[in-house]
C-alpha cells in the first residue's frame, strides 16, 4: 500500500490489521479502528513504520507498542 501516508479510515484499519499480526494481538478489540481517532494517524503510521523496520519483538517491546497504542487510541 503505497498510499499510507495519507489519513484515511481504510488506510488506518490498514495499519491496525498489520500492527495486530506483528505485535500478535489476542485481544483484538483494542485494534478496532472506531477506537482511533483519524487527527492521530501521523502516530499510528510511526508505529507501523518502526514495527516494519524490526525482524522480532522482544516481550518488553511488545509491551511497549501495546501501552504506546494505548495512549493513540480514543
């Protein structure tokens, strides 16, 4: 998806599907998009782009993204 940079709903649930799988998300209510605010996005696409960079989490990072999507979401 070449268009991410740009602030969508398609785009931001998206973002939260691929977060989901890196960060191996059980509870995957908390990567509802009607939870994310769109004025957010810039956050959640830094969150996406560094997860992207990484082969593998450790737990405390794992934790990490989680608690720092805590604070993204509504």
């Amino acid at each position: 998806m070449s268009q991410l940079n740009e602030a969508t709903k398609e785009n931001l649930a998206y973002l939260l599907e691929e977060i989901a799988k890196k960060l191996q998300v059980v509870n995957q209510s908390i990567m509802d998009p009607e939870d994310y605010d769109l004025k957010k996005y810039d956050q959640l696409k830094l969150l996406y782009d560094v997860l992207q960079q990484k082969e593998q989490l450790s737990v405390s990072e794992t934790q990490a993204f989680v608690q720092e999507l805590a604070t993204i979401r509504k």
